[in-house]
C-alpha cells in the first residue's frame, strides 16, 4: 500500500451536520466536527448547480451524437465504435446519477432522487432505488466484512480465506482471479442490469416501483429494440455485446481501485468514523483526464468522509484533508491509476490461493 502522509447518506457524513458541544464528543469525534469546520470555512459543501447543468448538457449531447450516428452511418463495422461511444456516455451517466443520489446537485433531497432515478434508469439502465441502498451500505461500512456488499464472495472472492473448499472450474478461476480480473470484467455490464431487474422485483417497499420499472423498460427493451431495427441481427448483436463489454469494463475499472486491496476490517470494528473511511480508500493520482474520466471518484477519501460535496470540489478538498490526516498520523493512500490496477491483481490473486490473512496490513493492525 502506498501511503503519503503530507445515494442519501448517514447523517455522521454530513459536514452540515449538527453540531455538539466540544465537552460531549471524545477526541475522535472532535477530529471529523474539526475538519468538517474547514471544509464549511471554504464552502465546499455549497451547490455547485452550473457544473451539473454544464455535465447533463455534454452527456444529453453526446447521446444526442452517439444516436444520430447510429441511424445515420448505416450497415457497417464502424457502428462498433459507436457501441464503444454509448457504452462510455451511459458510465457518465451513471457517474451523474451517483452524485444526485448522495444529494450532491440540489438542495432538495426529493429532486435529487428524481434526477437520479431518471439518470440512472433511463440513461444508464440501473435502478436507482437498488443503487442507492446498496451504495448507501458501502459508505456505512467500506471494506468491512459482513457489512459492505461490495466485499461480498461471488465469482470473484475478496476476503480472504473464503475461497477455501472452491473445486473445480470455479476453483481453477479463483486461484487465477487476479490475472483474470480485467477480461472478467467485460461480463459485468449485464451483470449490473439484471441486479437491477432482479431488486426492482423481488425488494418488498421499492418507492415508485412502476416509475423505474418504466425508465428501465424504455431503456433496455427500447435501446435494443432500436438496434435491432436499425442494424438487423447480426450487426445489431455485435454492437450490443461491444456496448454491453464497455459499459461493464468502464464501470468495474472506475469503482476497482477505489476499495480494493485495501485494508479489511473486521464486522465487530470500533473505528471511529473519519478513520474507517479514510484507512480504507485510496485516491486516484491524475490530472483533468483522470478526473473527468472516474467521474471525479478519483478523490475517493474525499467522497468517503464527505459525500454529499459536489464531485467538482474535492479536488480542492484533497489538501485539506492531506494535512489534517498527516497531522494525526491518520494514514492517506494515494497512487497512479496502473499502479492501483497493479494491487488489485496481485490482491486477488493472493486471495485465491488463500496466502493472505485481512488483518496482515500493520496499518489496520493499529485500528482494529
């Protein structure tokens, strides 16, 4: 781990949340109200509404090309490159419907969820009500064992010695997990879609059930509906596998390296808040490309301790909370997009030989 020392959301990850008096906080609830305090003094919690109007103008433009392209350029192989197109614009999409769902773009929670959930649905083709409960559990406890999801074991096995009894076929693939991690990957995308379908059918209590179920039905029953009837089956089927390869690669390879080969903690933890988030994210380095690229998830540490800061403030965000991290020797990782790929294929690969321990890193140690 390289370390450089200098959907709604809990309320404990609000910089605006109430504050109490000094006396009735311990030392590392006075840390976040502290930090929380700077970030206000430059008001970076404040909406930043033309940044977001600028953001769905480009990704409604971009659909707007990537459509007329698609009705336009005719019976042709280059309709891929136009599948690789929509399968970009539609992770944009689903980098603007995460900001809304943590009550990033308006002040009005309801019209949050509603630009999210049009986003998201229509656009992107996830269920904003699955996301954001999902989501919202990750931010609870990220890299917690038995509490965030997204360490869950399926194909892939992310804490260790889960992977213990695998044989066969599934076991040949773990022990080779990481190596395989990229070309997997690729499958992501429906993977996402019927997650999606499957929690708007099956979750008892889904707000506005019908209403996503229609964003999500003109989306994915209409888009290839359109295909088909523009580029006939043979084409149409390469444009949506190649669509379908992007959109899941773009997604996998932008929320990878934010959480993973980080350090675990256990489910019964006693990490305070600020501590748990930032032990177990990890930023980005980049300029403007790397930024505009992941969505701005780049400055995930930032993300983590305050979420609902518009996207386009934690650049400025990110020396703030350097120091106040190197000040208190609260550890603050940061490395290069391939460097981060380069962890991740050697955790998984650990993992599935079952050669790691998810306490082994002398920095959780500390926490636990």
């Amino acid at each position: 781990m390289t370390t450089t020392t200098a959907p709604p959301v809990l309320p404990a990850a609000d910089a605006r949340a109430p504050r109490q008096p000094r006396s009735a906080r311990n030392k590392q609830t006075n840390d976040y109200f502290d930090l929380a305090e700077l970030v206000n003094e430059q008001g970076l919690m404040e909406r930043r509404y033309g940044y977001y109007v600028l953001r769905t103008a480009l990704l409604a433009a971009g659909l707007a090309v990537a459509t007329v392209l698609l009705l336009t350029l005719g019976q042709t192989w280059w309709q891929l490159a136009v599948a690789v197109l929509y399968g970009v614009l539609f992770t944009q999409g689903a980098f603007l419907a995460h900001d809304a769902a943590h009550l990033q773009v308006f002040r009005s929670g309801r019209r949050n969820e509603w630009f999210s959930r049009i986003i998201g649905n229509l656009v992107t083709g996830l269920s904003h009500g699955w996301w954001t409960r999902k989501h919202n559990k990750h931010h609870a406890n990220p890299n917690v064992i038995g509490k965030d999801g997204d360490i869950d074991t399926g194909t892939l096995v992310f804490v260790p010695g889960e992977a213990a009894g695998r044989t066969g076929f599934m076991g040949w693939v773990t022990r080779r997990q990481g190596w395989l991690f990229f070309p997997m990957i690729t499958l992501f995308g429906p993977v996402l879609h019927a997650s999606a379908i499957r929690s708007l059918v099956t979750t008892p209590g889904v707000k506005h059930r019908g209403w996503e179920f229609t964003l999500l039905g003109v989306r994915l029953v209409g888009f290839t509906a359109l295909v088909y009837l523009v580029l006939g089956p043979v084409l149409g089927t390469a444009f949506l596998v190649v669509q379908l390869m992007t959109f899941g690669f773009y997604m996998a390879a932008t929320f990878a390296p934010n959480h993973k080969g980080m350090p675990l903690l256990p489910k019964d933890n006693s990490v305070d808040f600020l501590r748990r988030q930032v032990l177990t994210s990890r930023n980005i380095k980049g300029g403007w490309f790397t930024e505009i690229a992941m969505g701005g998830l780049n400055y995930q540490v930032e993300h983590h301790v305050f979420p609902r800061m518009p996207s386009v403030n934690l650049r400025q965000a990110r020396p703030i909370l350097r120091e106040f991290c190197a000040e208190r020797d609260i550890p603050y990782t940061e490395t290069g997009l391939f460097e981060s790929y380069g962890i991740i294929v050697r955790y998984l690969n650990r993992v599935g030989i079952g050669a790691a321990d998810p306490f082994d890193c002398p920095i959780a140690a500390q926490y636990r």
